[in-house]
C-alpha cells in the first residue's frame, strides 16, 4: 500500500491509539511494523486471531503477557560467546517464565472455551517451548531487576554470609570512635566508606589520633577521611570476600550464559509469539474500547459498513453513517454544504478499509463488509506546492494523472473537491471526463463535489449513484448524515433569506436563477422529503419485525423446552410407576407368603387383627394418581382428606370410629368405642355423622361421639382458657356417654394441672381420677373416669 495514503487517512494515528495497549517490546515492533496487507487468507488469519483476543478477552480478561524487554541482542551476545550479566539473564527468565505461565493460561482456557470458539490462538500456542529445568535454575539465581541470589550457590551465599559477619564487626568496633569519648576529636559522629573501605570523618588537627590511613580530605581540607588502625585487618578481610564474591557472581553468570546458550533459537521463538500474543491482545483491548466490531470480508470488494464512525473522532461526537460500494454501484458522487462532512465520510471509507485489510476490527456496527484492494488512493486536501510553484488547482490534477496510471479493477479512488479550483464550468466538465476514465478501469471511486452538473451525471451514468450530506433547514446546520441515492440541493438563497438578507435581494437572485435549477432543487427537496418518509415507516417496521421476530424466538425456545419437559417427565413417570409396581409386588407377595405359612403352622391359628393388619398394608400398596395439575380432581382430594375429629369407617372391621391423631404419612390413631386402634388411611372412608333421632339417650351419646375426642390436649393452651375448654369438654363428654377420658396438660409449672385436679373434686359426674401410666404420658395427663 502506498505511504501516500497512509499519511492521507492518517493511518499512524490509529497505530498511535493502539501502542498503550501493548505490554512487549516485541509487540511494539510487530505493531511498527504493521501494514496493510493484501492476501485475503493472510487478512482473515489476522481477523481470526483478533476475534480470539476478544473471546479471551471477555472470558479472562486478556492474555496475562508481562512487560518483557527486546532480548534480541542478549541473543546475538551469546552467539559470539559472550557472558550476559544479571539484568540480560533477568530479561531472559523473564520471557521463560511468561512462556510457562501462558501455556498453563491456555490450558486452563480450554476448560471454559472449547477449541471451535478459539480460531487459532490454540495451534499457536503449542509452538511455544517450555524449559522448566532452565526456567526453575534462573528463577533461583537471578531476581527480576537482574540481582544476583543468595541462592544462586552454596559459596556465594557463604561468602556473603562472611560479609555480613565482617561488616558488623567493623560497624561494631568504629561505633566506639563515633558514640564515645572519641567522638569529640570527630568533624562528625558517622561512619562513611572511601575507596571500598569503612573510614571515619576526624578533625584535621586530630590526624594522628586513631593512626590507620587517611583515604580522602574534604574541599577544605578542615576534615580527613581515616581508617583507623583498629579496623585494617577487618577491613582487609572484608574486601578480600568481595573480592571474592564478584569472581563467585562471574562464575554464575557464565554458568547460566552456559546453561541458555544452546536453547537461543527456542527462546528467541518463544520471545516473537510472545510478543504476537501480546500484539494480539492489544488489539482486542482497543476493540472492545473503541465498541469495535470484526468485518466480513468480500474477495468482489462489496463494501458495506454498517453505521461506520471515524476512529479518531470523539465516539460522543461523531455521526455513524452506511456506506455502500461495489454491489450495486460502482463510482459515488457525494454533493452537499461545506463543512458537512463529505470530507470525513470519504476518510472513514478509506481508514476502515486500511485498518480491515491489517486484521483490526473496524469502529462499525456487526454484518459490515469490507473488500480487499491492492491499492488505495486518496487525493484529500489541499496539496499545493509553492517551491514547485503549483496551483491547488495544479496539485490535484498531477495527483489523479499519477492515479490513473496506476489504477485498475482492484483499486479504490478516493477523491476530494473533484475538479476544483478553476472555472466551474471546465472544471464540471474535467471533473466528467475524469469519473469516465476511472469507470473504464472498473475502479470504484467515491468524489464528492460542489458542481451541479455531476448531479445529471450521477443520476444517468451505469453504475454510478448520487449522495449526499443531510442539512438541517430549521437550524441552518449539516447533520453529517449521509443520503445514499438523493443529491445534495443548493441552500445558499435559503439561508441567506433566513438570515435575514432583505426579502427583495433573495427574489432578484431567484430571477436570474436558471428555472432548471430550481426545479432541481424543488426536486431533490421533495426527494428528501420522502425519503425522511420511508425511512421512518422503515424503522417502525424494523422494529416491529424485531419484536416480532424475538416474541417468535422466546416461544419456540419456551415451546421446545416445554416439549423436551413433557417428555422426560413422562419417561420418569414410566420409571417410577415400574419400580412402584415391582416393589408393590414384592411387598404383596411377601404378606401373601407370611399368612400362608401362619395358617400352615400346626397348631397356630390366624388371628383377626393379624388378617386386618395384612389386609391394610395390602390397601397401603394401592398407588393413589397425581392430582396437582388437576383442579377437579384437586377438590375431590380436598374433600376425601381425614381430619381430627372426623367420622370414619374402619372397612377391615366395618366399625365407625373417630380420627384422634395423625400418626405417620399414612397412619391415623381412630377411637373404637372404648379401644384405639393404629390404622392405616388405605383402610379408612369417611362417613356422614349418624343423624340425631327424635327419642333415646343412648342415640344421643353416639350422635356427639362422632364429635368428641376421648382425648382433651390443653398443652400450649392458657389457663383461664384451658379451664373452660375442661368444663365445657367434661360435658359433651358425659353428652357422649364416654366412661372415660383422658385430659392431656403438661408437664410445665404444674399449674395447669393443679388447677383441672381441683376443678375434678367439685364435679360431681366424676368417679375419680388420676395421672396415666408411665407409657401414656405420666403426670403429665389425667385420665377421669364418670360415674
């Protein structure tokens, strides 16, 4: 692509907005590098490897790349034998351990993005080489900043250890020069380092007090820099260990130079794909800011951007627009006001194309489309020339006779002002003859233009459409919105008249304009009129298709869920209804085999209770049918419900009883007569209370017995409450010609109870009382027995 345009579009500056993205040097080379390109597979590698940045963006993130330094020339040190010192080995694990910290990333990726979402970043990152050993030996010895470790070996962290040791000694001993009564004949109380050794600051007249050597003077000479005597041999020892602890550290580093040597090629590999990683990483961080979407792309160079917006405009200023090119029509002539946005409309074209065809995601609405040109020109601006004394004029027609030698069915033209700067009426015919020799080439151009005349050329040559920029008559302002199909109309008589140029002036110029003109004008008004029309119904029916379309979505969605649900609850059902029949089975043939053997055994006879209690677990094996669903059903069930208090019938005896208490899921305690008895609810049907007759005592008794409880449960019940419930209950009680009954109080504070056993000895129907057996609740219940 040629430089030309690039400076044009101003395509250095979008590579400028991507740079803060990156983290590598390597990735800022790639990145400097970067080109447009023209092979359509080499483009979607590129697209691919970005949407993979984004899919790991939005589920990670981002790719985790460390900031990692250029060890390129590291590299080519070591190919001539060089020994890397501790900040180039620092660089160098730097890249080893970002390696092994992405492939584990990448690994674990995979967990949460199967390999059909990720494109390509998954065969790429298998050609990164780990090297744990060399990794884990560089960690150790060499911290980030290039610091060589304690660790680094057994002798150096001895001999540190020595210095260490050394260097307290010292500070201990010259502690005494500056904290005891020698530190009068000090210029001051510090202990400072001169030539590598630990010396202190004395007075100049005091010299010859401490002995030693004198390694420096202050500017006045006023103070001298000693090593005391005391201190040589300490001295001595200490610079001997580091001595001996710089040779210890240059062995290191030519160990580990050693060590990386053979794997340059590896580790300069791994350090490019990093680097691309971290390229690519860049570029899906600027596309998700910049709300940037990846375009398709057409091999016939059908260009289609779906509200396209300029990259290097305020995203909350810039004005979308749809640009087509290349399907229908081949050339666009864009005619309308200065200052509305001609200009920018051809720059963001050309800018979203050149940033396409360099596998970045254009500032474009999803379903855009771009093509693949083998070259881009641009003829935008004012070009001219003083030092080679050329015209506006001038420089615009040696731009497009330099264009149409070069041009051809894969190139775009982009063209600003066409023919501008001379008479307009050559300059209108200049401009024709010139769309003419760009379409024999079948190159695609978009122009735009202020001459009349090309609006009759857009609207009658083939393959060719007029455009325009929307300008806004009720505020006198461009909207910068771009009109496919309708030509830009004159508006300076109107705005001069709005802005108030006398009424006379506007009707003169009117006069000596042309009655063709104006009938273009009122004819491209109108146009504009009806397309604003149709453009609106377009958008209410879009968004009634819309709606439409989502509402038909969530039903067939809901639809396909409910039949899937349908089915798997019926298959459930099978499997439940079989393991219900089959345990039914067993259970029947179990209690079958049971009563076989006890009528069988020699001298043993079937009792009555035993055949009831088999022939109610044989009830308790009939499956009831599900009624939630089902709201007849669900009353019916409601009615049949037992409840405490209820007349029943117990079908194994054929006796009536009352229901007293609920004792299982399935199991109800039932009052018969004077017995209670255990019973299952499968042996249970509910009956009508018998109805009162006129005459006899004894009717009555059983009349209320349907209605009362032999048993009275006060617990939780307060006592003035619990009083009256005993005196009314002891009443229908005798009413119901119950012999006895059992008041069930408590425990608690034994008030309660204090209080029913003194209301027992007043009332005279009771024969006596006293606390139920131990089973049966001890003090904590009264049975009462009536007289």
């Amino acid at each position: 692509m040629n430089s030309k345009v690039l400076n044009t579009l101003e395509y250095q500056q979008v590579k400028q907005q991507l740079m803060p993205y990156l983290a590598s040097a390597a990735g800022q080379q790639e990145l400097n590098s970067l080109q447009p390109m023209k092979d359509a597979e080499a483009i979607q590698l590129a697209l691919d490897e970005t949407n993979d940045g984004a899919e790991v963006y939005r589920l990670k993130g981002g790719i985790p790349i460390a900031r990692l330094a250029d060890i390129t020339p590291h590299m080519k040190r070591l190919e001539i034998g060089a020994t890397l010192n501790g900040s180039e080995l620092g660089q160098v694990g730097r890249v080893l351990k970002t390696t092994q910290a992405i492939t584990r990333f990448f690994a674990e990726l995979l967990e949460d993005a199967p390999e059909n979402e990720i494109r390509q970043l998954f065969d790429e990152v298998g050609e990164l080489v780990t090297l744990p050993e060399v990794t884990k030996r560089l960690s150790t010895a060499i911290e980030g900043d290039g610091h060589i470790t304690d660790n680094a070996s057994a002798e150096l962290s001895s001999i540190r250890s020595h210095i260490h040791r050394t260097e307290s000694e010292i500070r201990a001993k010259m502690e005494h020069y500056t904290r005891g009564s020698d530190a009068k004949y000090l210029s001051d109380p510090i202990i400072t380092i001169r030539n590598d050794r630990y010396v202190i600051p004395v007075k100049a007249e005091n010299r010859g007090r401490f002995g030693g050597i004198v390694h420096d003077q202050s500017a006045s000479g006023q103070t001298l820099f000693v090593e005391p005597q005391a201190v040589m041999a300490l001295n001595d020892r200490l610079r001997q260990s580091q001595v001996a602890e710089k040779q210890e550290e240059q062995r290191i580093l030519e160990e580990l130079s050693n060590l990386i040597a053979p794997y340059q090629d590896e580790i300069m590999n791994n350090a490019a794909i990093l680097g691309h990683f971290d390229f690519i990483n860049g570029k899906a961080r600027y596309a998700h800011d910049m709300h940037a979407t990846e375009p398709q792309v057409s091999t016939e160079n059908q260009v289609y951007l779906r509200q396209a917006r300029h990259p290097l405009i305020d995203p909350k200023k810039v004005v979308a627009n749809d640009i087509n090119l290349g399907t229908d029509y081949q050339a666009m002539v864009i005619t309308g006001p200065n200052t509305g946005g001609k200009t920018i409309t051809l720059k963001t074209l050309g800018l979203l194309q050149l940033m396409a065809q360099s596998g970045l995601f254009i500032p474009a609405d999803e379903g855009s489309r771009v093509g693949i040109y083998n070259e881009i020109f641009a003829d935008i601006g004012d070009e001219q020339s003083i030092e080679q004394n050329l015209s506006t004029f001038s420089s615009h027609m040696a731009n497009i006779e330099s264009f149409l030698k070069q041009i051809d069915e894969h190139s775009l033209l982009l063209v600003d002002e066409l023919g501008a700067g001379t008479d307009p009426q050559e300059g209108a015919a200049l401009a024709i003859a010139i769309l003419d020799a760009i379409g024999a080439k079948s190159t695609q151009v978009v122009a735009t233009t202020h001459y009349p005349e090309l609006k009759a050329y857009g609207f009658n040559r083939p393959d060719t459409i007029n455009a325009s920029m929307e300008f806004d008559e009720e505020t006198l302002k461009p909207t910068y919105r771009l009109l496919v199909g309708i030509p830009g109309r004159s508006n300076a008589l109107d705005i001069a008249q709005r802005l108030g140029i006398p009424q006379t002036i506007v009707d003169e110029a009117r006069s000596l304009t042309d009655s063709d003109s104006q009938d273009l004008n009122a004819m491209i008004a109108d146009l504009v009129a009806k397309r604003k029309q149709v453009e609106d119904e377009q958008i209410a029916l879009q968004q009634e298709v819309t709606d439409s379309e989502r509402l038909h979505r969530e039903l067939k969605s809901e639809f396909n869920a409910y039949q899937q649900r349908k089915e798997q609850l019926i298959e459930d059902a099978k499997v439940q209804a079989n393991e219900i029949v089959s345990k039914s089975k067993t259970e029947a043939d179990a209690i079958i085999s049971d009563l076989r053997k006890k009528q069988l055994a020699v001298g043993t006879a079937v009792k009555e209770n035993e055949l009831i209690d088999a022939k109610g677990a044989l009830n308790a094996l009939e499956q009831q049918p599900r009624l939630k669903n089902n709201r007849v059903l669900r009353r019916a069930k409601a009615q049949q419900e037992f409840r405490k208090g209820e007349d029943v019938l117990v079908k194994s005896y054929g006796q009536r009883g009352v229901l007293m208490r609920k004792m299982g899921d399935h199991e109800w305690e039932v009052q018969l007569g004077i017995l209670k008895m255990k019973i299952s609810d499968g042996d249970l049907e509910k009956v009508k209370p018998e109805a009162e007759p006129k005459q006899g005592r004894a009717t009555v008794r059983s009349a209320n017995a349907s209605r009362v409880s032999p048993n009275l449960d006060l617990r939780g019940v307060r006592y003035e409450d619990a009083m009256m419930q005993v005196d009314r209950y002891i009443d229908a009680a005798l009413l119901a010609g119950y012999p006895s009954v059992t008041i069930v109080h408590g425990k608690g504070t034994g008030a309660l109870r204090q209080g029913i056993t003194d209301y027992l000895q007043t009332n005279r129907q009771v024969k006596s009382f006293h606390f139920a057996a131990p089973n049966h609740g001890g003090n904590g219940a009264t049975e009462v027995e009536f007289k």
